[in-house]
C-alpha cells in the first residue's frame, strides 16, 4: 500500500520540490543512522509525507544540511537533519516495511519472507520504542484480514482499518492533533487502501485473492471492463473521500512547508486518482 501519497513534480516549485526531497533524503539517512545499510530500502514517499505533516503540525522549523549520498558519494545533497521527529518517522517506516512485507507473504508472495529477517532487529528496536503504534498497526492489519476472511463486501468497512492506523500514526506524531487533523488522517489511510485495491482489482482477480471491489462487484472480465462499467461507483468513492480530506485539510494550521503539503494534497492525491480512472499504473516515476 505505498506508492500512492507523491507530489506533483511537473507542477511544484522548485524551493518545494528541493524541500521534499531534502525531507526524502533526511528520512533515508535516519533510516541509515538507526539501522543497517539495507534499511534504507524502507525510505518511501507516504512516510515522508507523514515527517512533512508532523513538522508542520508541530510547527517545528528543519534544518538543512548537505552531505554525501550513499548512491552518490561524490556528490552532495540537501537533507532535513534528524531531529525527534525524523527518529519517530523512521521507526513508523520501519513497522509499516515489516508489516507490508509479512502481508504480501500471506497474499502469496512467499519469496518476500526472505526479507523479512533483515528488518526483524529494526523492528524490535522501534517496537520497544513506540508500542503504541505496533499496536495500532497489528490490530489494524488484524481487522483488515478478519475482514478479508468473512469476504466483506462493504467496501467502506473494508477501507476502515487502514485508516485508523494512519488516524493513530498521525496522532502519536502530533499529540495536540484536533479533529480536523483525525479526520485528514483517517480519509488519507482510507484513499490509500482504496487506490490499492482499485489498482490490483485484475491481478487479485487472477490470483484468486480477496479485493472489496470484487466482492462487492463480482469477478471483473479485465481491469478495463472492470472500470468501465463500475467507473462511476469507483469515482464517487474516491472523490467522496478526497473532498473530505481536502475539507478538514482547509482547516488544519499548517505552519512548516506548506508549500509542500498543498502540492501533495491539492494536486498529487488528485493525480493519482485521475490515473486510477484511466487504468494506469499508480506512480509514474517521480524521480527525486
């Protein structure tokens, strides 16, 4: 479920592009401070988008620094310097990593179960650090797979689970989070698993596993027929749920980097369901 939560690089200013990757690039390097070499793999765009919003939630200033990168050590790149916030972020990452990989091995992807021993140390340490989000994760992903179980054929109920543990995540990084702030979260966690399941309607098709859509739906002829017919159900659904996020994000106090999350959020979560509705891959490579 990650891939979906990117800026709209065509359309964002420089000085914000420059600042999100610097945020990437902070992420990664946490993410390599506070584990092996290989943890960095876990670096993704949906978790950065979570350090932008605490920043800016918490209305705490970054700052930049520049170094070597680990794929470029010739060269120097802006990065946000690790702060409390960064350390959290990292640990976040690294449960939500663990717990994708163990949920692809049960999908039936058995050759991610060979991964999963080299996160095992990392997510003993940001387990220890932060129950509370462990917790929030495994009984998310527990009610998501009893759902899976019973076939349920709400699509919003199915939907649910995921955004409560982006609910709880965002809470836990930003304590003083009002209601607006749980809304966003929430409908963000929700967007995310609705794009995914959008997105692998076919291929869940064809691999005989649970998706919402299907259930609800029944067994699509291909992804094409499949929003073709059912277009105007999917577009309600996510737009219904976008323009409750953009509503309740009108009124949270982004303080830092608003440039940033406004690009995010006003045109890259926009982007990415116009895509879904024209059958194309979630994350056309936005290169930072």
């Amino acid at each position: 479920m990650f891939g979906y939560i990117v800026p709209d690089k065509m359309n964002m200013y420089i000085k914000d592009f420059t600042l999100f990757r610097a945020y990437y690039c902070g992420l990664c390097k946490t993410l390599g401070r506070t584990g092996l070499p290989h943890t960095r793999l876990c670096t993704n765009y949906d978790t950065t988008f979570l350090s932008v919003l605490a920043h800016s939630l918490n209305g705490r200033e970054v700052n930049i620094k520049n170094a070597p990168c680990i794929l470029n050590p010739f060269k120097k790149r802006s990065f946000v310097a690790a702060d409390d916030i960064s350390y959290k972020v990292a640990d976040i990452t690294v449960l939500l990593g663990y717990y994708k990989l163990s949920d692809d091995v049960i999908d039936g992807q058995k050759g991610r179960a060979l991964l999963k021993p080299w996160l095992y140390s990392r997510m003993r340490k940001a387990k220890k650090r932060c129950p509370e989000v462990w917790e929030s994760i495994k009984n998310g992903y527990s009610d998501l797979r009893k759902l899976e179980r019973e076939k349920c054929d709400s699509i919003d109920k199915a939907a649910d689970p995921f955004g409560n543990i982006i609910e709880k995540i965002v809470c836990y990084l930003v304590p003083n989070a009002d209601e607006n702030t749980k809304i966003f979260a929430y409908e963000l966690g929700k967007l995310v698993y609705l794009f995914d399941a959008v997105d692998d309607v076919w291929k869940d098709c064809k691999k005989k596993r649970y998706n919402p859509f299907i259930a609800k739906y029944g067994k699509p002829a291909s992804k094409e027929e499949f929003l073709k017919e059912r277009l105007q159900d999917v577009e309600f659904l996510l737009k219904t749920s976008y323009n409750t996020l953009v509503e309740a994000y009108d009124k949270m106090n982004i303080v830092v980097s608003e440039g940033v999350l406004s690009n995010i959020v006003y045109l890259g979560i926009d982007m990415q369901i116009k895509r879904l509705l024209k059958g194309e891959d979630k994350c056309i490579a936005t290169r930072l």
